[in-house]
C-alpha cells in the first residue's frame, strides 16, 4: 500500500507559543493529530525527528520573483524563486502585482497568478502594487479584497514619476482597505527630496554605489513614516511599513502604537546582518548592498533588535529582490552593472529567500536575541495573522495546512551562492558559517526537500486566498 500520510515522529514542535516533544500526523494535506506514540497502519511513512525541531513553514510576506522594476526584472523567476524558498525553509510567499498607470489592480492580479502559477513550487499570494487612485482604482481593490483574496497593498511614498502615490492617493487608500479590513504596506521614503539630493551628487560627479545611502539619509526614512502614520490614524486603519532600516523610521513606529496606532512593521535579515559600513569605498562590487533603503549604522542595528524583541517590529521579511551582478548572467540583462558609472541606475535590490531562516537563527536564537518561539513569530505565525493566511498558514496546529520544516539545530553550514538554489550569482553571505540547517519541508503534507534533494514540482504550489487582517 503506498504512503497517504506522514508521521513525523519524536521531534521538538516549536510555535510562537509552545515548545514540547510530540509526534506530528499529517494526512490529507493538513495536521490531523498531535500527540504521544500515535499509532501508524502501512499507509503511514514514518520520519524520525528525534532531536530536529518541528517548525511552520516559513511565510515570506515580501519577495520580487519576476517582477519589472524600470527597465529590468528581478532575476528570479517564480519557478528559481520559490524553489530556493522552499530549501530556505519558507512554504508561503506573497509577491507582487503591480498596477501600472494604464492598467486596473484586477488586470495587475490575473497577469501575475497567470506566469506565477505553472511555476510555483511552494504557495503564494499577492500584494497589489497600487500606483494610481480614482474611483474605478477603488472599486477594483474593493472587489479584490472580497472577491479574488487579495487583501494587501502596497504603496510608494518614494520614486516619483515611477511608482510614487502621493498623500490624498495613500489617504484614500488607507480609508477604505481599512474599513474592508485589509492592509495598506508602505514604502516609507520621502521620494521628492532623495531624487533632489540624487541629482546634486550626480552634477557634483559623485557616482559610485557608495552614494546610494548618502542621498536616501534615514531622516528622510523617518520623515516619511511619521507622515504615513497620521495619514493612517487620520483614516483610522492600521497600517504596515515595509523594510524598516533606521532608529528614525522605529522611533515614530514607537511612539504611535504606545498612542494605541495601530502601526506594524517588518524590517529584513539584511539590516540585522550588515551596516553601512560596506559603503566605506568606492569599489564597484558595493553595488551588490544597493537595496533600498540601503544598510543603516550599527546603532540602527541595535534598535532594530530591541524592537524585534518586545514586539515593535513584528514581521522579518527578506524583501527578496535580486539582480544579477554579472551583467548577462542567464541571459538577464541591465542588471547591477548598469549603474557601473551612475549609482543611480542600480537596480535596488538584494537576494535572501534561501537564507532568512538559517540566518536569523544563527544571529538571532543563536546569539541569545531572540527566543525560538520568537523566531517563529516573526517568520512565520505574525505574518500569516497580519495578512490573513492564519491559522491555515504559519503555525502547527491541527487543521493547519502541514506546511512543516523539520531543522537541526546542531548543523552548521557555509553559505555560497553556488550551493543555493536561486538564480543570483551572488549571496551577501558568501563564506558565512551559520549554525543551524532546514533538513526537510513538506509542503501540505508533500515532502518536497529532503537534505540535498530537490523533490518539489514547478505548479505544485497554490494561490493562497486570504481574509480580513488579524492584527489586533
Ligand atoms: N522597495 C522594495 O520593497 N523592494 C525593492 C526596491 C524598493 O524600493
Ligand atoms: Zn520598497
Ligand atoms: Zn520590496
């Protein structure tokens, strides 16, 4: 008889609130029991856990696979992408659709699902990237969000003239997202000013990679922030900035939910790994820091990680936006070199799908920063509540979706950009011991990493419809 169920047996579960020893049924797709010495018939394959955690699918809430950004593509694919998601131990990624000036969100959604679903190989869902607002606009996100489960925006309070949506737009939004019970996530940058401080460095000749993070000054992060959280109290809707680098942006986040805002945030492994001391040189290679915004001072780090830890920030997202540095490598093109001799033209962008989870373990469990049901609030349990995927997504509960990693705690492993599994011909941890390694991920039950071996399937993964936010 062949297999219809799973039991991983003797492992440690690990939650955003327990932590115990257990056997763990998956059948049908789903947790079905959890307990002690559950009895197995021939239809049941058994994995011996015994000293692995038993941990919830990553939720990777911010990734570019595929996406156009100028006149480029992230050089992921959604086939490359969540391939080397699904090694790094995330099963659910939310990628975008992005409304172009002529074109309506629900046109921005079908395009997406359609090149995205013959090549997923884990779940995903979909931000609409909302770059545009007049009545129709609202309309269509309305139908959206109860209609098609897409139940997330994002908006750019930076790049004018590309993706920036000025204050009424982002005010209009906010209003009725948050009445429908959506999420509106911002990109908190003042755009008008940073392309201002762009240009002058430009006509004073200084072009390299380095002035990247010298024209996009975290006051201007946090300027930006502050004036999305009152555009938001305004409107009465919670709010979620993305990609949080600076103490300037933090202190406003703060301040407000101690005034009872309901404001959430994400910042990404990159900021906790790396400060702007890489910028220190003129060399081209820099290039691959440029992310936007770009890495912050070790003081920003640190406050980053008291934030991480009492809960003002309340998501780690990789912000996943990778561009080759080898300009043509498999065929992608104006990637980082484009920018070679105007730091302006670099795509803004870094790659991290593979690695979230095994970094922060190794930075966060294992230098005494964050506790392990903390990590799995963060990267898996806090994401799916405040996006609606909860609690089919990002926890080990019976009737959850048996999105499970199974990983152990006393590997340890060097990272190279060689031995990942997406396209980039680059990682920021080149050379890095982390300790820690995903062993196996199942997919609804589905093994579909086991070690070394790649056992997933393009299409396999499924557009994840989600709900109303859980945020309070
Ligand atoms: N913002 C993102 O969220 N990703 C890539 C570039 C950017 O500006
Ligand atoms: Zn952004
Ligand atoms: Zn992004």
């Amino acid at each position: 008889m062949s297999n219809t169920a799973t039991l991983i047996r003797n492992g440690r579960v690990i939650t955003a609130s327990d932590d115990y020893v257990a056997d763990v049924l998956m059948r049908d797709g789903v947790i079905h029991t959890i307990g002690h010495r559950i009895a197995t018939g021939d239809d049941v394959a058994v994995v011996d856990a015994t000293g692995l955690y038993v941990l919830p699918g990553g939720v990777d809430i911010h990734v570019h696979l595929e996406n156009v950004i100028g006149p480029t593509i992230t050089c992921d694919t959604f086939a490359s992408g969540t391939r080397a998601a699904a090694f790094g131990g995330t099963t659910t990624i939310v990628d975008f659709a992005l409304q172009t000036q002529a074109n309506s969100p629900l046109g921005a959604i079908a395009r997406a699902q359609r090149s995205a679903e013959s090549q997923v190989a884990v779940d995903f869902s979909l931000h609409v990237i909302v770059t545009r607002v007049d009545e129709q606009v609202l309309q269509d996100v309305r139908h959206a969000m109860h209609h098609e489960g897409v139940t997330s925006f994002k908006m750019f309070m930076a790049y004018p003239g590309v993706m920036m949506a000025d204050d009424a737009a982002i005010f209009r939004m906010l209003r009725q997202v948050g009445a429908d019970g959506g999420m509106v996530a911002l990109h908190a940058e003042n755009g008008t000013v940073i392309d201002l401080l762009i240009k002058e460095a430009l006509q004073a000749g200084h072009t390299s990679p380095r002035y990247h993070a010298l024209t996009r000054p975290a006051i201007l992060e946090g300027e930006a922030t502050n004036r999305g959280i009152r555009l938001a109290e305004l409107a009465g809707a919670p709010i979620y900035f993305v990609h949080v680098s600076s103490n300037q942006a933090l202190k406003h986040i703060v301040a407000a939910r101690a005034e009872g805002i309901p404001v959430f945030a994400e910042t990404c492994p990159h900021y906790l790994l790396f400060d702007d001391s890489v910028y220190n040189s003129d060399a081209v290679e820099i290039a691959k820091y440029v992310m936007t915004p770009p890495l912050r001072t070790a003081d920003d780090q640190k406050h980053l990680w008291r934030a991480l830890r009492y809960d003002d920030l309340q998501v780690i997202a990789t912000d996943h936006c990778p561009f080759c540095m080898k300009e043509g490598h498999l065929g992608y093109r104006m990637q980082k070199m484009r920018g070679k001799d105007d730091f302006s033209l670099i795509p803004n962008g870094a790659p991290g799908i593979e690695t979230r989870l095994a970094s922060l373990f190794d930075i966060g469990v294992m230098q005494g920063k964050l506790s392990l049901n903390r990590f799995v609030e963060l990267t898996a349990t806090t994401p799916a509540k405040l996006f609606g995927m909860f609690p089919r997504k990002g926890t080990i509960a019976v009737g959850s979706d048996a999105d499970v990693v199974l990983f152990d705690p006393s590997a340890t492993q060097t990272v190279q950009a060689e031995n990942l599994h997406g396209n980039c011909d680059y990682t920021l941890l080149e050379g890095r011991v982390l300790r820690g390694r995903v062993e196996k991920v199942f997919l609804r039950g589905t093994l579909i990493v086991d070690g070394l071996q790649w056992l997933g399937r393009e299409g396999m993964g499924r557009f994840v419809p989600r709900g109303e936010v859980r945020a309070f």
